[in-house]
C-alpha cells in the first residue's frame, strides 16, 4: 500500500519513506508509528494505546514513545510548533494532521473466490494461493518487527479456498483463538492468532457471483 502526502510516499508494503524517488531513513519502530498513525488519521491516539501497539505486553520507557516522534519529525522536516504532518494532542497523545492521497486497498476478491488477509496493527496483508512465512526474518513474506518473534515462525498455507497455519518449532509459540497448536491448524474468518505477542487477525472475505452481477446490470 503506497500513501502520498505533500511529495512524501508512505510505502507500507516495502517498508519505505520516500521523498521523491529518495529514500529517507527511519527505524523500524518509528516507521511502524508513522504508520499506525497515518492509518488512523485523523484520529487522536493514546500514549497508552500507541506503547500496546509499538510494544504489546513490554515495558519500556515513558522516552521512548516521544525520541520516536522527533526521529519522525526530523526526517519529515516537522516543526512540533507548527506541526504539518504530526500533531501533538496536549496531555494525551499524537494524531497525523496532513491530507492523503492514494489510498489503496486491495482488489476484490474474483466472484465465487476466496480472499485470504491478514489485518495488522499498521498494514492489511492479502495472503496469495500457496505458502506465506511469517517470521522477523526481513526476507520472509509476512514481516513482524517484535522479539518475541523467530525469524521464521509460523507459516500459513492457502489451498483450494482454505487457509492452515503451522508453527515452525519457533521459540514462543503461535496460538489460534487461545490455543498453542503444535501441528497444522485450518483458520477460518475472525480467527485471532498470536505470533509470539504480537497479535493478527485472519479475514475470509468472498464476493457472491451474484452480488457481483447485480453490481454490474445495474450500472
């Protein structure tokens, strides 16, 4: 998914700050605020809320939340006195304040067809026929920035309309709705699953040949 706002290019699928064609550098974790905060624009959010999603179920420095803003601030070129792109909510939180373009969502699934995602704090996922890793390896298909997290932890199967996830022999487990699995688990729509702490959800969405017709003679 690729987001533009004022020359900027948020790109969630590569992992990406772009000003132009130029890369800009941030680190994981303010990427992935940055990203949780243009996701949720223009909605405030909680410091509170902001530490469970950056760091579910960690302790970690009161600090740390507001270095990750200035490092944002420092590679958008943002004044916190007249901010443009990341507001500070007094004695409450942070919001992104700049307008948007180029939303992207992924296509529709074809009628009669199955689609597969997996929604994140910060990205949806869609999940293609075959096998997809998900681990804290950067070369795997599902990348999860997290400790608890192996490099190649889990991966789930997509075939013949059905989804199976399998755990991978990782450190901390993954748990489907609560349960630790210890062989391939099918995943059905709403599915909870846990990779370490960090949590997903898994979407089974199917567009009706009908529906899709009805769309089509009525326009």
């Amino acid at each position: 998914m690729k987001l533009q706002f004022d020359g900027w290019v948020f790109d969630a699928d590569a992992r990406q700050l772009l000003l132009g064609s130029e890369a800009v550098r941030l680190s994981p974790k303010a990427f992935e605020l940055l990203g949780v905060l243009i996701a949720r624009r223009p909605n405030a959010l909680a410091k509170a809320q902001l530490k469970d999603l950056l760091w579910p179920e960690t302790f970690v420095s009161d600090e740390n939340l507001p270095s990750l803003v200035s490092e944002i601030r420092n590679a958008l070129g943002d004044d916190p006195r007249g901010s443009r792109y990341v507001r500070t909510v007094q004695r409450f939180g942070y919001a992104f304040c700049a307008s948007v373009e180029g939303d992207a969502r992924p296509a529709p699934p074809s009628p009669g067809e199955p689609s597969f995602r997996l929604i994140l704090a910060t990205r949806e996922v869609v999940l293609p026929d075959g096998e997809s890793v998900l681990g804290r390896s950067r070369e795997v298909a599902v990348w999860l920035d997290s400790a608890s997290v192996s490099r190649r932890h889990a991966r789930i199967v997509v075939a013949a309309g059905q989804a199976t996830i399998e755990d991978l022999d990782s450190k901390n487990g993954t748990r489907v709705r609560g349960t630790r699995i210890a062989a391939p688990t099918p995943l059905t729509d709403g599915d909870e699953i846990r990779v370490g702490v960090v949590r997903l959800l898994l979407r089974r969405l199917t567009e009706s040949p009908t529906a899709s017709a009805t769309g089509s003679s009525s326009s």
